[in-house]
C-alpha cells in the first residue's frame, strides 16, 4: 500500500473541517498548516489525520476572530508542531471575549426591541403620555445658545467624540440628546450622552432622576417649547428638567427620526 493511500487528499480534509479547498492553500501559503506529502507528478495534497484537528483549530480561531499571524507564534514554521496549552489558553480567552460581546449584544437588542414597542403605542396619539424612568447618570456638554440658533449635527459629533472617550461604547444601551433644566433664574442647556457609572474623566456630569416622566413624540426639535408643550403639566411648577432623543420605532425613518421629549418637575 502507498503512503497515499494512507493520507488525506485536500478533498477529504475539506470535507471533513469544512475548511474550503482555497482556505486549506491559503493556509499552506501562510505556513500554517503544510501537506504532509505533494504529489510530484499531480502536484496533489495529502495530509494526515492528525491535521484534522489542526484545521478544525484554524478555523475556530477565525470564527473568534482570532488573526491567524497570531496563531501563528503558536505553530512551528512547517506547521507539524503545535503548542497547545498555549494556543487553547489563548483560544478561551477569545471565546470569553467574543461570548461577552455577544451577551452584550444581545442586551442591546433587548433594550431597542422594548423601546421600539413603547414607541409603538403612542407614536399615533400626539398625546402626552407618562413613563416610569429609572435614575440615568448623564455626561454633559452646555450650550450656550437656544437649541434652534445652533448646528446640532456638528454639536452633536463633536461631543460624540468625547463620549466615546468615556468608554460609553461597552455600554448595553445608552441614550444621546439635548437637555434643559428651567429654572427661575433662566435656562441652562445642554448635549447629554449617558453613561453607566460615574466618571472623573467628564467635566460636566449630574443625575436624572428616577421617576414618572411626562412625554411627547415630535418630528422635530421641540426642546426649547418644553413650557408650552407641557403647559398643563406645568401648572404651579416653577423648576423642571426637559429631556429630549431620538427613539426607534417600527418603521424608523432614518433621515427623519421621531423625538420623544420627556420632562420632570422638580419643585
């Protein structure tokens, strides 16, 4: 019996790691994982059995996006030898890792997939309905002027930037928008990202309160008429705070999205 007949051809091996043939010479070129044996006159690859795991390794590796230049540094230059204990330790450490932002993920699906409903049942009304809000701690950017008098697009990129300095992307979900807390004394604006916890890194921080919210869905901008919209609610109030973001609804207009504008009397 050759010693052919006792390896697998690149068909088997493809067969059975699901590894494409191209992926398996890609991964010959990149010297990760070799044929045993090339058949001088077909040019054919046979490999071992052995190898199989091998593959199964490599692939798992790209479906934790693990780079293979390093999973290289765990395989010899012929790729015949492989440090195991290294590259499994490294191997969990990227699943533990792709698993968190998967939970992450998900969390954020959930967390959107609940807004989109709550918007669902008032969007049609143009009533001011109530929410039940839990405490939301805000990292905060004041603006000087009206909402209306200023380039909210680029004010809003702007401090974008500054929050996701502030690690707000590992957040499960976050909102972003425009708050105005009234006072006798006059009105202090600003651009609001929340955050999880907390931070010394903002300058400028404070917390909503939790509490029964009054709200209203508007196609624009309605922040700086806070007072009118929520004329009946305000009634003997003289301080309150006037929350204003985007939400998602089931058909989400992206180049016109709804706004929902929240607000909280205070005394």
């Amino acid at each position: 019996m050759s010693r052919k007949n006792k390896l697998l051809s690149i068909g088997d091996l493809s067969k059975l790691t699901g590894a494409s043939h191209r992926s398996l010479r890609y991964y010959e070129q990149i010297g990760l994982l070799e044929p045993v044996l090339i058949d001088p006159d077909s040019s054919y690859r046979y490999y071992s059995f052995d190898q199989v795991y091998l593959a199964d390794m490599i692939q798992l590796c790209i479906e934790l996006d693990v780079p293979l230049k390093v999973l290289k540094e765990y395989i010899d230059a012929k790729g015949m030898v492989v440090d195991m204990v290294a590259l499994l330790a490294y191997a969990r450490g990227a699943a533990m890792e792709r698993k968190k932002r998967l939970e992450t993920g998900m969390k954020f699906i959930d967390a959107m997939e609940r807004q989109v409903l709550l918007a669902g049942q008032y969007q049609k009304s143009g009533a001011v309905y109530t929410r039940t809000m839990p405490e939301q701690i805000l990292c905060l950017n004041p603006v000087a002027r009206p909402f209306d008098e200023v380039d909210q697009l680029e004010m809003a990129k702007d401090f974008w930037k500054i929050g996701m300095g502030l690690g707000s992307e590992e957040q499960e979900s976050w909102e972003f928008g425009l708050l105005c807390e009234y006072a006798p004394g006059g009105v202090s604006r600003y651009v609001f990202m929340e955050l999880q916890a907390y931070t010394d890194k903002a300058k400028y921080m404070r917390t909503m309160p939790a509490g029964t919210y009054y709200c209203k869905q508007h196609g624009r901008s309605m922040i700086d008429q806070a007072p009118t919209v929520f004329e009946e609610q305000l009634r003997g109030k003289r301080s309150f705070l006037a929350i204003e973001t985007e939400i998602f609804s089931g058909r989400h207009q992206i180049s016109d999205p709804v706004k929902e504008l929240r607000m909280i009397a205070l005394e």
